[in-house]
C-alpha cells in the first residue's frame, strides 16, 4: 500500500526525560507540556483554540519492539502514517490525517482529520490509531493490529463498527475504552449509529410532535415516516416506538 509522508516539521516541544511510555503534547496557554495520558491529549485535540487539529505525539519504543518485529523509530511513523491511510480509505473521507516528522525521530506532528473530531468518543478513537499504528508494518493487517494492545482488542466490535460509518455517539459516558470494553455487537450497533439516522430521527420526532394532537392519526404517520425515510442500515424501530410512547403516552 503506498501512503504519503508530509515534509519535516518543528516539534512544539522536546520531552524533558527519556520514557518508555507515549506522551501527548498538549496546550495551556502560553505553555505546551507533555501528557502520558491519552485523554489529555483527544481533549487538546477538541478544543476551540486549537484550530490546526494539531497533536505533538512522542512514542515510546516499548510499544513496538516486539520480538517478531522490532521497528525502527522511521518504521513506527511510516507504520502510523499506513494505517491512518489505510482506515481513512475504508471511510472514504476527503480531509485526510497528515502525519510530519519532526527534527526528533520518536516526535511526530499530527493534524487530524475532521472525522476524528466530530465527538469526544471520536477524538478518543483517533488517539488510540496513533497508539496502534506502530505496529501497522508492510506485512501487517488491520485485524492483528487492532490485537496488539488492549484498547484495541476489547473493543473490536466497535471499531469495526465505527469504520462502517456508524460514527455517531449516542451516549453520555466518555472514553472509547470505557464504553466500548467487552461491549456486545448488538449493543455497540446501539451506541455506535449513522449521523444520517441522527438527522432522520429528530426529523421524525418533529413530524410527530405535528400530528400529537391527532393521537389516532399521527402515530401511524409516524411509523410511516420511519419506515420510508431510514435508509442507511441501522432500523431501532423498538427503541424508536419506545420514545414516542414515553413522550405521547396518549399515542397508544
């Protein structure tokens, strides 16, 4: 598979100590500082002021040296920048990730694509590619990437998910790992629904917030309006009956 590296950048700040852990570079104003925490850094990446979607990362080579295949730091940014590729293609999105190498060779300039940034959950997800990536080599599939860390491997179901385009969080819990750990696909196919379906729901709670006052009319009109409109492969039918009866319990 070819992918594209972007020229050589200035990394926003050099780590202070050496460390097997990664670190996410991220902002306070006036200052940058390095975060070992993952959800530091899919935070920075969600806020207002950081405009250029942009993420210092620093890997550690802990992550990577396996036995099978020991990576050179040039390895692990060619490996991240292959699987960003290879899972945006999957998602056909136009604005891709653009990974730049910097001066220091474990450092890595990283703007995301708008798609990973369309929620907190998202954001998250995004973060945990750049954690798999080192271990996307030439000879390496998505699958047994996915198995080379925890995050990845027990959230599976959601991943896949997640590349199909079912990109919407419907949820209030925060934290890819945390809401997706061992989660069922029939409960991930829940959480995990196209933004299209979104869009298509509200509209048809608004239609029959229109026919409410007709309670032998409008519910049939509703079911209608589901059936014609949601078109993408994800039909919660039950679910959806469910809220109109809680907010129409007149509708029955």
């Amino acid at each position: 598979m070819s992918f594209q590296l972007h020229p050589q950048e200035e990394a926003l700040r050099v780590p202070d100590s050496n460390c097997s852990q990664d670190h996410w570079c991220y902002k306070d104003p006036p200052y940058y500082g390095w975060a070992t925490c993952r959800h530091n850094g899919a935070s920075e990446l969600l806020r207002k002021e950081n405009r250029k979607r942009l993420l210092c990362y620093r890997f550690g080579n802990g992550w990577y040296s396996k036995p099978d295949a020991p990576y050179t730091d040039r390895q692990v940014i060619e490996n991240i920048a292959r699987l960003f590729q290879h899972v945006e293609d999957k998602m056909d999105w136009w604005d891709r990730t653009r990974i730049h190498p910097t001066e220091h060779l474990d450092i890595v300039n990283v703007y995301f694509s708008g798609g990973w940034l369309q929620n907190k959950n998202a954001a998250w997800l995004g973060t945990l590619m750049l954690r798999l990536g080192g271990h996307f080599g030439p000879n390496r599939t998505l699958d047994w990437t996915l198995k080379q860390h925890n995050y990845g491997a027990e959230t599976v179901p959601a991943i896949q998910r997640f590349l199909q385009g079912y990109q919407h969080y419907m949820g209030e819990s925060e934290g890819w790992y945390d809401v997706f750990c061992h989660r069922p696909w029939e409960r991930v196919c829940s959480m995990l629904v196209h933004t299209d379906d979104v869009r298509e729901k509200a509209y048809l709670l608004a239609e029959a917030d229109r026919f409410k006052k007709k309670p032998g009319v409008y519910w049939l009109n509703a079911c209608r309006f589901f059936q014609q409109r949601c078109s993408h492969g994800y039909v919660d039918q039950t679910s959806y009956n469910a809220e109109v009866t809680r907010r129409w319990p007149d509708a029955a």
